[in-house]
C-alpha cells in the first residue's frame, strides 16, 4: 500500500538520485548533508524538506535552486520549497496538536495580540497585569480571571495574548479560546448530534480555558448547565479560566446565580477608556509598526486624535486609517500636519466644535482654577492667575482655531502677540510638566464633554 509517507520516501529518493548525478553538489557535501534530509511534506504550491542540524539547513538553503529544479523534475510540477529543522517541525507538530484542532474547539487564537504590542496606562494596568500573571502563573493566582469593559477597550487583544504566551512559555499546555456566542452555538449542535458529553470532555482536557464576550451565554439554560460543570471542572484541577465581559458578573441580566458567584470567587478586574497618554501611546506604536509612516504624521497630530478619538481603542485605530487615508488621498504634502488632520475629519468632530465659544472655554477654566471669567481676562500678572489666562488662551487656539487677535479680542483686547507667546509658554509646559499636561487635557475634555 502506498501511504503518503512511503509516497514522499519515494520523491525524495529519486530527487537525490538527481540532485547527485547533476555533479552540480560535491559529492562530500552530498553524502555529509543530503543523505540525512527527507520530504517531510508536499503540497501542490511547496515542498518541505526536514534536515536534523542547523548546518544542514544552511547547506541546503544555500542549494535551493538545484533541489527546486531536481524535485520539480520529479513531480512534474514546480514548487517552491523551503528547508526546516526537524526538531521545529515536530514542536510545530506539537503546537498543532496542542492548540487543538478536535470537533468544537478551533484554533482560534489571533497570534497579532500580544502582550509585546499592548500598551499599558492607567486605564488598563490592573487588567494587564493581572492577565500577565495568568500566563506566567496559570491557574495559580487568579482564577477565574474577568476582565470586564466597554467595547474596543483591549479585553480581546489581552485574552489573545495570554493564551500566545502561554503556547510560548509552556508549549505542552493546551488552550481554548471561543466567544460567548461560540459556547452557544458549540452547546446547540453538540445537543443535536447528541455528543454534548464529547463537547465537554474536549473542555475538560485544557489547561486554559479563554472565554470571551461571556456576556452571550445569557438567558440560554442549556449553555449555563454545561458551562458551570466545565468551569468547576477547569477551576477545581486549576487549570485557568479567563474571561471577558463588556459589563460586571452582577450586571449580565438571564446569568444563574450560581454562575455569576464564581465569577466573584477569582479576580474581577475593570478596563477603562485610554487616557490622554495611553492614548497617544497607542497611536504612536500602532504608526511605529508600519516602517512606511515614518515622520509621516506629527507629534500634535498624534494629541489631536488622542484627545479627539479616546473613547476607545477601536475609534482611535479608526480615526488614525481614517487620517492616512485622507493624507495619502488628498493631501498634498510629505507629512501630515493640524491642518490637514482637521480637514480629514471636519464633518465629525465639527458639531460639537461649533458650541464651544470662547467665552465658555473661560468659564471652564476660571471654574477649574476656583476663579472668575473677570479674574482670567484681567490684567492682573500673578501667577494663578496668568497661568490659567495663558491655559484660556491656548484652548480657545487649539479647539476653535481662531486667528490670534480674534483670541485677543475676546481676553480684553489684547495683541495678537500676547496670545501667540501664551500659546507657545503653555505647549512648552505641556512637554515639560506631566502634571500640567494632565490639567490641560482634563479641561479640554470638560469643554468638549
Ligand atoms: P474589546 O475586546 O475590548 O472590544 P479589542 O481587544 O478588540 O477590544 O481591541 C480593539 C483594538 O484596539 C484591537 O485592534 C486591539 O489590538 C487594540 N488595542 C486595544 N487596547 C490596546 C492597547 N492598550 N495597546 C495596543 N492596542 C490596543
Ligand atoms: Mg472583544
């Protein structure tokens, strides 16, 4: 009988027959490093040889051309090939059977979310770090694990990368990533074809179990039988279950008792919208991972959208496609600048723009500093009172673009040079004084909010 395995035995003998009578190989060469090598696969688009030591790989890498020519010969057709070391094909052979590939349980894991590319801030450090000790102590610390949050906070990406790195760190441990939605209907077919106990045997062999939007489980009785008794399953033998919501355990209305209670017995953590500096962080590692935006977009760009689009991660990585998307398109110009990003998004942001005046920005920030509209727009020089004056008239510059002496107008005549020098001392403060920063955005958010 010819099994693939005898089949791909036989391709490759009768293409290093070729390969050495082609002279083309030294014949010492040939017997040191060829003789070791085999077909490991063969598909219509490539072939794969495996060789046992790194020098042979590199000998063969270097001899491509000729066993790409020799095998084509043989097979009839031209593939390309690649040369790897046994002992990868076999960890990847593992990893396969690891990451399971059995009826219900698909692998599903995103191998782009990582904890290397997550940018951790105020808003998301309790959610990182305890998604970090998950991975490096699975089912040790705590268990369950729920992250809860709004929608496109980073809850799927930190569920991805706990299940990456522990495929990493621990390579024989076996990890199950499904939705809410994917337990449901998992649960529904398994009942139909009448091999609900095989749906759940395939659950109790993780080692980690990843659960994601659990909030689509509620109000199905069937899905809550099956998934208590998986969850105890997992949590007793400690083998980690990590989960996450877009609301609390307490507040997914048609979820049993029993099964919002453990959520409680692990540790319940909330994941919020970025901050103004998670934000650009954000922005800029995502610019950062595309070599071909170089200097392309500017630093002030980068605060427009983090102060314009934070509500969410989602929204952000939107506005920032958005932004390249206008620049590459329509603008004119080998970098994008305030100008232009204003353009890109004027029909969105403009509405709420519209009802901000500059007599209101100054409400907002006397209200801030415990001061009155008369004190900021008075002549009088001390300094808490002209920082927040300057801070007045930087908003009214950032968030309405008004023309400068237009701004002095409005601060009790004053030259449009004043204000030019109190734009520029408030964005060197800004750079300098994380505290400040903070101040600023604080207000401008109050104004846009
Ligand atoms: P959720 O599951 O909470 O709705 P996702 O995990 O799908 O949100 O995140 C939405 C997008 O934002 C994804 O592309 C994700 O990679 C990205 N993202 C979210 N938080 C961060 C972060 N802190 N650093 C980098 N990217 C992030
Ligand atoms: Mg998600």
């Amino acid at each position: 009988m010819v099994t693939n395995e005898t089949y791909l035995k036989g391709v490759w003998n009768q293409t290093l027959e070729l390969i050495n009578e082609s002279q083309v190989i030294n014949s010492d060469y040939f017997s040191s490093f060829y003789t070791d090598s085999s077909l490991y696969s063969l598909t219509p688009e490539k072939a794969t040889i495996s060789v046992p030591r790194l020098f042979h790989k590199i000998i063969l890498d270097r001899d491509l051309g000729i066993i790409r020519s020799c095998l084509s010969t043989i097979i009839k057709s031209t593939v390309t090939v690649e040369v790897l070391l046994e002992s990868d094909l076999i960890q990847a052979e593992q990893f396969k059977l690891k990451t399971i590939s059995s009826k219900y349980l698909k692998n599903t894991l995103k191998d782009n979310y990582l904890f290397s590319n997550f940018i951790v801030g105020k808003s998301n450090v309790q959610a990182h770090i305890s998604s970090l000790s998950c991975a490096t102590n699975p089912g040790e610390l705590y268990n369950p694990l729920f992250i809860y949050g709004d929608s496109g906070l980073g809850k799927t990406h930190l569920l991805n990368a706990i299940g990456n790195s522990i495929k990493s760190i621990y390579p024989d441990k076996k990890v199950g990533l499904m939705s809410g939605l994917d337990f449901v209907q998992c649960v529904f077919a398994a009942s139909k074809s009448g091999d609900l106990d095989q749906f759940k045997e395939e659950l109790y062999e993780l080692d980690l179990l990843l659960i994601d939007d659990i909030q689509f489980i509620a109000g199905k009785e069937k899905t809550h039988e099956i998934f208590f008794s998986v969850f105890n399953e997992l949590v007793n033998n400690r083998k980690q279950v990590c989960i996450t919501c877009d609301r609390l355990p307490s507040e997914i209305k048609g979820l049993e008792d029993r099964i919002i209670s453990r959520f409680y017995s692990g540790l319940n953590v909330n994941i919020e919208a970025p901050e103004f500096d998670t934000a650009f962080q954000i922005i800029k590692s995502k610019i950062e991972q595309r070599t071909d935006l170089d200097n392309y977009i500017t630093d002030d760009v980068i605060s427009f959208l983090a102060t314009n689009f934070s509500q969410n991660v989602r929204t952000l990585e939107g506005a920032l496609t958005r932004l390249i998307f206008y620049g590459i398109n329509f603008a004119n110009s080998s970098t994008i600048d305030l100008k232009i990003a204003s353009e890109a998004f004027k029909g969105q942001i403009a509405e709420k723009v519209n009802e901000i005046t500059p007599k209101m920005i100054i409400r907002r920030v006397s209200d801030y500093y415990g001061l009155t509209p008369a004190q900021i727009i008075s002549k009088t020089r001390t300094k808490n009172i002209a920082v927040p004056r300057h801070i007045a008239m930087y908003l009214t510059r950032k968030i309405l673009d008004l023309p400068f002496s237009k701004i002095g107008a409005e601060f009790g005549n004053r030259d449009h040079s004043t204000i030019m020098n109190a734009c520029e001392r408030v964005e060197q403060q800004i750079k300098e004084n994380s505290l400040f920063k903070k101040a600023v955005f604080d207000i401008e958010q109050s104004i846009k909010n």
